[in-house]
C-alpha cells in the first residue's frame, strides 16, 4: 500500500483541511493535475473550482476553492487559497441566490457593469452547487 501525504488547505482566515490524504486532485490553471506520495516537487497557480481528494480511510472528499497556489512535495500539499469551503459547510441556497444573481447581471449588460467580475462570480456558485451535487 502506497503512503499517504498531508494535505493543507488553508486561507487568509483559516486552516480549512489539515489531514492524510492518498491521493489528491487540483484544479490547476493549465489543467487539473493529481498528487501521489513521492511526487516530484511543483508549484501550480490555481482556478476556481473543485479540489478533492482520497482520505487515509478512503473516503473521497471535496473543496471548493477560489483560486490560489499549489505547492506540491514529495510528502506534502500546501494549498493556499483566497477562499475555500469543504463540501458540508457550503450553504446550497446561497449559492444559489449567488448564481441567480450573476446570471442576472450578464443577461442584463449595464454600460458601467464589470463582466469579468460578474461571470467570475458565477463560476464560483456554479463550482460550489457541483460539489453539493445541487
């Protein structure tokens, strides 16, 4: 059985996961990329989106994370994200009205609207209701 390797995912707030893992997958910037135990040292800018990963009991897990940085060791992953929920702590209705909202916002184009940061903030609703599985 191959070892496992600690996983850290934490923001400028908070510490969000700090355990074994077998086997973890990130949303990386050029692509999403997987992290085993003895993996060659990298570094990775993230996207928004879907990180999960296998627990050292062998539950799969997941974590929304709003972009950040990857730093991934032969025994460890440091994830530093802007903003990061597990599964169980995303509020469904939230994001929901979230995405109602973003949607709103670009069916609607107003002259002095920001649409980068109106589609940015859909694509932060709609990752988080995936990983609820709403």
């Amino acid at each position: 059985m191959a070892e496992n390797i600690k996983l850290e995912i934490v923001t400028p707030e908070k510490s969000v996961v700090s355990e074994e893992a077998q086997i973890v997958v990130a949303p990386g910037t050029l692509g999403e990329f997987g992290v085993l135990s003895g993996h060659t040292p990298f570094l990775s800018t993230l996207n928004v989106g879907s990180l999960r990963y296998t627990d050292a009991n062998g539950e799969e897990r997941f974590v929304f994370i709003n972009s950040g940085f990857a730093e991934a060791l032969p025994d460890k992953v440091t994830v530093l994200a802007e903003s990061a929920e597990r599964r169980r702590d995303i509020d469904v209705d939230r994001a929901k009205a979230a995405m109602d909202r973003a949607q709103k916002r670009l069916d609607g184009v107003d002259e002095g609207m920001d649409v980068f940061r109106a589609k940015i903030a859909l694509m932060r609703a709609i990752s988080r209701l995936k990983i609820t599985g709403s």
